[in-house]
C-alpha cells in the first residue's frame, strides 16, 4: 500500500523539520533523565513519575515517527510557483460570504499544516476543495452545518 502523499509549503515545511530536531535533540533527551530520575526513586510499580515519563517518551517517538513519515511523502508547494489566476495550494484566496457580505483571507495549505486560528485552511476541508481551481471572481457553494454557504473569490495572492 502506498503512503499518502503530504503537501507542505516551505514555511510547513521548515516548521514539521524544526519540531523534530527539538524533539529528537532536546525532548529525548529531557524524557530519559526524568525516566533515570524516577527509576532513582526505587519501586517503579507504584511510581507515578515514572509512568508519566514513560507515557511522554511513548508520545514523543510516535511524533517522531509520525513526521519521519510525513517528511518522507511531503510534496512541496514552492510560493514562486503559484498562479495567482486559479485557486491552488499555496494561494492565499480572499473571499466574500455573499449572505452577511463578510470578507475574509485564508491560505490553501496541505492538511499537515492547516491551522484555522492562523486562517489556513486545508485544500481537503469543504471550502479548501470548493476553491481550488477557481478564479476571480468565481462563485462558490459550500455545504456546512448551518446549510450551504455561498462565496464569491475576491483576489488570489501567492
């Protein structure tokens, strides 16, 4: 079976590359000594420390593997190489909710990387999928809880 393939941008990139060095240099590192310190304490069976070091080392190595993994399928959207005709990722798409007319600008990033508190918005999510390939001034329905909202494409920017 093959892997499914991550799309970053540099700046994903660069971020899920930076968290692992940190968790492999710094937070292996800190996990063991609280391990030795806890096993320090004698009777590991009854020793909370103990178990919740153990229980952080276990989190730390699946991130590690997890971004080992997602780093090894990345496929990387270079910003200079965004069009800013049509809606791709990468694009940085500002849009109008065509119901309450607010505007408002979100960036089409991989789901590795999507962050709604930041406005990045994954190209897999309902609005991500609906504005790719779409241009200025596009209309665009979306289907969400509330019922369909529609948008109009306002400008597209790397």
């Amino acid at each position: 079976m093959t892997e499914k393939e991550v799309i970053l941008t540099l700046d994903g990139l660069k971020k899920l590359e930076d968290e692992l060095e940190q968790l492999k240099s710094v937070k292996r590192r800190e996990v063991a000594e609280r391990i030795k310190i806890a096993i320090s304490y004698g009777d590991i069976s009854e020793n909370s420390e103990y178990e919740d070091a153990k229980n952080e080392q276990a989190f730390i190595e699946g991130r590690i593997i997890t971004l080992e993994k997602m780093l090894r399928n990345a496929k990387i959207i270079n910003n200079d190489e965004v069009d800013v005709n049509v809606v791709s990722v990468g694009s940085t798409v500002n849009v109008k909710d065509l119901e309450f007319g607010d505007e408002m600008e979100y960036k089409i990033v991989g789901s590795a990387e999507s962050n709604p508190l930041e406005n990045k918005i994954s190209n897999e999510s309902p609005l991500g999928k609906a504005l790719l390939g779409k241009s200025k001034g596009a209309m665009i329905e979306v289907s969400a809880p509330a019922g369909i909202i529609k948008y109009e494409v306002l400008d597209i920017k790397k």
